[in-house]
C-alpha cells in the first residue's frame, strides 16, 4: 500500500488536532466509524464540499450525510420532531441516519444537500469519530472513503489504495465494527426508510411501534446511497449462487465450500461486518466474477442484500 502522499494519522489527541486543523483548512481527512471509513471535510465550506464530489467522482445530485459530535449541534441545523427524539433516545450515538427539514439559517453548504430541502444527519457511536468530531467543532460531511460506486472502505489500507494522492489524510481508526453503511430514516413527511443498514427494519418498527414505509427503487433520489449501481468491485457480482462455476471467486455463507464465508455459522452480524472487507480481497485476485451464497433477507440480511444487489446492478455511466 503506498501512502506516500497521504498522512497516516494516529489515534490520539495529536492526530485529532491535525486532522481537526486540515478541515478547518478546506482540508479532506478519512476517519472511521463503527460503520465504514468516512471521507470529511467541513460541511460548512463549499470548496471542501466540493472537494469530496471530485476525490470520490461522486454524482453532484448525490446528497452526503453530516456528523455532529452531539444532539445539540444536530438541532441547530434541522428542524426536529417529536419522531426524530424517539429514534435518536433508541439508536444514537449509533449506525442511524435522520433525514429532517434543514433550516433556512443553517451555514451548512448547499452541494451537501443536492439542492434538497432536507438534510441528512448522524451521531457516530465510534470513540474516535466521536472524538474528532468534538475536537473540530463543526458540522462534518462525510460520505464514504471510497471513489464512487465502489466497494466501501472498512479498514485504512482500503482508502490509502483508493484515494491517495486525492486527498490529505486518513486517521488510523483500526478496522470497522459494523461493516455496511448507516440506516436511513427519512422524517421529513411521515417515517421512511430510505436505506437499510445497520439498525434493522424490525427495530425501527418496535421503536416507532407501526410499521415503517419503505421506499420503492424507483423513487427520485432523496439520502445518500440510493444510486442502483454502488458498493460495486471491478468484478462482476453473481447473487443466489447455490454452486459455483468454473473460474469464479466464491464468497459463501453457511456451510459451504468457498474462497471466504461471510459466516461459517450463518450469523448475519459477523457476515455485515466481513461484507466489504472480503469484497475487497476477492476483487485483488483479478477474477471476472465474484459468485456470492444467498442471504437470508431479515434482520441485518436486509441491509448486506441491498449492498450486494447495488454491487451487481449494470454499471452506471
């Protein structure tokens, strides 16, 4: 891994203040969740929002999600409901996305929301996240680590291979705990989930008590991560397979013979937080298709599905 033109920095109160010092610099710094590596510049400056469209090639029309350190600092920029508290007491600091009316004051810059009227929010759990964001003091966008439409980073040797040369620095976070992206609830009109991740539909279903509206594929673009072609490696992406053809790249879960098991066990936890990682390994092998097991579609399955079906859908552009 070359890391020759991209600051590797530590863990520690010196690494949060230099990465601190680049955002507040217009500076572009990858740091670690519990979900996957974020890529963060000020949310507040629209030349370092800008940055990170072109270092991830990233469509314009995409919206980012903004990281705050605390429920306060959230509140200042959207306007907040009496649904938005109960599913942040429930979920945060955690792996949930709120979409809520962005206020009409809110310096927040206006590439970050695509030209919505809505703004994307979270309260990372990840120790260091949280540090950092509370060394910045300000509003953090940051979508993930990765160039566009690719497999999303979950380690810091998957940014430095991705994005070095395109941005200043990663802070060393160590490996990602929950291993696919931040759920997205959208409480702009009545519950929505926009996207599944790591807070399960059944959860947000108890929390709420009713059922929460899902939203079709079809619908325009209302959060981050909804594009039909993302989280893709270069190899193309065979879903269901229940046996493996000649010259494939085999990622099983279960008890089945394969290249790497998601979960041996059928666990769904451990199988998210594997996801992307063993993506990434199977792809550097250079084969032209990665064969995957199926998944069961509940709980944590739901969200691993909609990664994988992203990963195989034809590629845009």
């Amino acid at each position: 891994m070359n890391s020759s033109s991209l600051q590797i920095l530590p863990d520690t109160d010196a690494g949060y203040t230099r990465a601190a010092d680049l955002w507040r610099a217009g500076g572009l710094v990858a740091f670690p969740t519990e979900t996957v590596y974020g890529l963060g510049a000020d949310a507040c400056n629209d030349h370092a929002v800008a940055r990170i469209y072109e270092a991830k090639g990233r469509p314009s029309f995409n919206p980012l999600i903004v990281h705050f350190a605390d429920l306060n600092a959230v509140k200042q920029h959207v306007t907040w409901t009496a649904e938005a508290d109960g599913l942040a007491q429930a979920f945060w600091p955690g792996p949930l996305t709120l979409v809520l009316p962005k206020k009409p004051d809110s310096p927040i810059s206006k590439l970050v929301t695509a030209g919505l009227e809505t703004l994307a929010v979270r309260l990372p759990a990840h120790g260091p996240a949280r540090a950092l964001l509370k060394t910045f003091g300000g509003p953090v966008a940051a979508p993930s680590a990765n160039r566009s439409g690719q497999i999303s980073p979950t380690q810091p040797s998957h940014v430095v291979d991705g994005l070095t040369g395109r941005i200043d620095a990663v802070l060393d976070g160590g490996r990602c705990d929950v291993g696919v992206e931040s759920t997205i609830v959208g409480l702009a009109d009545r519950p929505v989930l926009l996207r599944p991740g790591g807070v399960t539909e059944e959860q947000l279903t108890a929390c709420l008590g009713h059922p929460i509206a899902v939203r079709k594929n079809a619908e325009a673009i209302s959060a981050p991560g909804q594009l039909m072609s993302h989280y893709a490696p270069n190899a193309a992406v065979r879903l269901n397979a229940t046996d493996w053809q000649d010259g494939e790249l085999c990622l099983g879960f279960g008890a089945v013979e394969c290249d790497l098991n998601l979960s041996a066990d059928g666990d769904l936890v451990e199988a998210a937080s594997h996801l992307f990682e063993y993506l990434h390994q199977l792809d550097a092998k250079g084969g032209a298709v990665i064969a995957v097991s199926p998944i069961p579609h509940h709980g944590l399955g739901v969200a691993i599905n909609d990664r994988l079906s992203r990963a195989a859908a034809p590629r845009e552009g």
